[in-house]
C-alpha cells in the first residue's frame, strides 16, 4: 500500500514535463518572431493541409464555418487601432486631422505575431476536430458559405469606412527605408 505522498510523486514528473515543454515552446515561439515570411508560409501550409482535409473527406462545414467567422474576428482586431477613435473623440483626445498636429504611428489592437499566432492556433485545432465524426454535421454548404461572405463584406465595409472616416492606414506599405550611400 502506498502512502498519501504517492500522489504528488506521480505528479511531479508531469509538471516538470510540462514546464520543460511549455518553455521550450517558447523558446521556438521566440526564435520565429523576426521571420515573418517563413511564418506565414508555415501558416499557409497548415491551411492548405485543413482545406484539401476538408476536401477530400467532403465534410466539416461548420467547423469550416466556424473557423471562418474566428478568422474575421481576428482579421477586425488586426486592422483596428488599440485605441478607438471614436471612444477617444467622446474623451476629448483625437487622432491629429492637421499637419500641425502631432504624428501618432498606428498601434494595431492584435499585433501581427498574435494574429499569426491565433490563426495558426485555429487551423491546428479545426484539422484535430475533422478525425472526431460527431463533428461533421451535415448541412448545405452553399448557405454556409454566402453568409460567410455576406458578413464578411459587410464588416469588411465597417472596418474600411472607420479607416476612412479616422484617417489611418493599417500597413506599413510606405515606410521609408535607409540603405546608405548609392
């Protein structure tokens, strides 16, 4: 018979696993941040393995559904600022409307490693869930997909008037760039 400490003995060994694997994810995690390309193209193939899954088993809509609303979700907290122009207006404060006013870079509400991160996440999980057979409901996918796209348009369209409206661009597609002596 064992002793009441035979339960944290056991445990111990899990925990340490734990720890050691979690830190050396991070580590890994860590080592990615400055390679952005090769992030997203890692990404890309996890996406691509999910879509011909989805394909070729021809089922798991909704949790392509699913995945698609996640992923709109995340794409709104990649272009909106940290803070809310239209919150900010209410307190007094603004984003600068002229040249004399002071420049304020645009601070994304979910940094790009977290998007890249999140989505990354989602695709892993949605593969995992087309091996559990419960999951694969059927449904007309048509409809699935032109709500899809009809939400999509219209928060798309939102999003971009509130730019407009704000004045801010969520790309660094002008940044200038210092190579030295030509």
């Amino acid at each position: 018979m064992e002793g009441p400490g035979s339960e944290g003995a056991a445990a111990a060994p899990l925990a340490q696993w734990r720890s050691d694997f979690s830190r050396a994810f991070q580590h890994y995690l860590d080592r990615s941040t400055p390679h952005t390309v090769n992030r997203w193209l890692g990404t890309l193939a996890v996406a691509m393995i999910y879509i011909l899954r989805v394909y070729y088993v021809q089922g798991f809509y909704v949790i392509s559904y699913g995945l698609g609303i996640y992923v709109l979700n995340l794409l709104i907290g990649f272009f909106s600022p940290k803070v809310d122009p239209e919150l900010e207006a209410l307190d007094g404060a603004s984003l600068p409307t002229k040249g004399a006013d002071e420049f304020r870079p645009f601070v994304r509400r979910l940094p790009e490693f977290k998007f890249w991160y999140s989505i990354t996440k989602a695709f892993i999980v949605a593969f995992m869930l087309t091996f559990i057979s419960v999951l694969d409901v059927p449904v007309f996918w048509p409809i699935l997909l032109c709500y899809w796209i009809v939400l999509f348009v219209l928060t798309m369209k939102r999003q971009i008037l509130h730019m407009i409206k704000y004045k801010y661009v969520p790309f660094d597609i002008g940044k200038q760039r210092y190579t030295g002596k030509k």
